[in-house]
C-alpha cells in the first residue's frame, strides 16, 4: 500500500507547479531501493513518472527512455544503499543520484530534434547550460530524500516506543 500512495504523491507533486527539476522522482527511486522490495523500488519512480505524464505530455521516446532509464539507475542506487543506511550514505546517495540524473539526460546525443552539435563542444555546451536544472535538481533531492526518509523514520522511531510502551504495560 505504501508503494502505490508514494506513487501518486510522486505524480501529485511533478504536476503540481514547481521550479524545473524540483521533483520527488529520484528521491523515490532512492527511498524505494532502501526501503522496499526489489520489485517495488525499480517501478515506483516509473509509475510515478508514467502517470503524471500522462498530465503533462510525454515528448520523444528517446527522450523518455533516457529518462525513465535514469531513475532506474538511481532505483539501483538505492538498492546497493540499503546495507548501509545512514546519514552519511543517504547524503551521498543522494548527491550521486542527482549527479546520475544529470550526466545521463543532459548528454545530448540523444535528444532530437538537435539542440547541440554531435561532437565534444555540443555536449560540453549541454552541459554547461543545464547547471541551473542541475541546482535544482540538487535541492529538490536533498529536500524530498529528506522529506520521504525522515517521515519514514520518524514514524518508525514512533512506533517502536508505542510496541515498547505497550509491551511494558
């Protein structure tokens, strides 16, 4: 059940108005990886994708596979995080997964029609013009990573006082 809320909250907030690339997408990739199961963590950022696609339009096929493939990446990510889940690992995760993103969609070869030329020069460009998504792409992570697995934790950290209170009594 949680899958599925996590995907409609993902589509929600990529609908909803936002600064280009403040989104939750790999920050549910990510918290999928380390929290649920194999399954679950690879689809959930794509469903969420997916559906608030069908919103807002869907543009090239390459472009989206570039995309969608992107966050797979970052669901793997998630995957190898889960052994060692702490602040330190979220935190480069996070980053990573951010930088993921970034390399991956911003190499311009394969997005038509042309923006950039096919050589060194048009994918240095591409690059250099997208560091302002890049930025919010960063912060979006940060704050949605921070949002998903502090809820999550918090609420575990509640209910295992409540099972220990209750155990007590």
């Amino acid at each position: 059940m949680l899958a599925y809320f996590l995907v409609f909250i993902g589509a929600l907030l990529r609908i909803l108005p936002h600064p280009g690339n403040f989104a939750p997408i790999a920050a549910l990739a990510l918290f999928g990886g380390v929290y649920l199961n194999k399954r679950q963590a690879l689809w959930l950022p794509l469903a969420a994708m997916f559906l608030s696609d069908i919103f807002i339009g869907f543009d090239s096929l390459i472009s989206r596979a570039t995309v969608y493939g992107s966050f797979c990446a970052v669901g793997l990510l998630g995957l190898a995080m889960r052994r060692r889940k702490n602040l330190a690992t979220i935190a480069g995760g996070t980053l990573l997964a951010s930088l993921i993103f970034y390399l991956i969609t911003n190499f311009a070869y394969f997005y038509p029609p042309v923006m950039y030329g096919h050589d060194l020069n048009g994918v240095i460009s591409s690059y250099i013009n997208a560091l302002p998504f890049f930025r919010n792409t960063v912060l979006g992570d940060f704050f949605y990573v921070s949002a998903f697995f502090g809820i999550y934790e918090a609420v575990a950290l509640w209910q295992s006082r409540r099972v220990l209170k209750n155990a007590r009594a």
